[in-house]
C-alpha cells in the first residue's frame, strides 16, 4: 500500500481493511518508495491531511469523496491543518 504511486490501488487495499487514517512518519519514509508516501499528498479527493507536526503526516482516507466525483477535499473545522 505504501510502495504503490497508484493511488487506485491503494484505495482497493484500504477500503478492504476499513481503514480510515494513514500515518506517515520517518519509520514509512526509511522504508518505502517516495513516490509511493507521495501520492498520500497529491491526492487530495482521496487523502485529507488531518496532522501535520514534528515530519509526522497523518491523512484521512476519503473514499466516498472519490466515489462521488469531488475534485478537492475540504477540512473540517477545528481540524489540526490550516
């Protein structure tokens, strides 16, 4: 899931398992593609960074925001990111 640059993919694997954040810290980054951690931040539809702190990253996985069709993810109130 982490090695894949197909976000597609991906999701399949996390739908599969329920899962519904991603962290994405130094440990993910010694051992996976960076091309792979990085499809977590450019697809925004699927992944909403929800915490941003320290070389942490943890996203919220959207799949019925990529189901329905929307194009950006909007945070919500009170969430970590500004």
């Amino acid at each position: 899931m982490f090695n894949t640059t197909n976000s597609d993919a991906a999701q399949v694997l996390l739908s599969r398992y329920h899962v519904r954040y991603v962290y994405v810290g130094d440990l993910e980054r010694a051992y996976y593609a960076s091309a792979g951690i990085a499809k977590f931040g450019s697809a925004p539809a699927l992944f909403r960074p929800v915490y941003d702190v320290d070389g942490v990253t943890i996203y919220e996985f959207l799949p019925e925001a990529a189901r329905q069709g929307r194009t950006q993810a909007v945070a919500p109130e009170g969430s970590m990111i500004q």
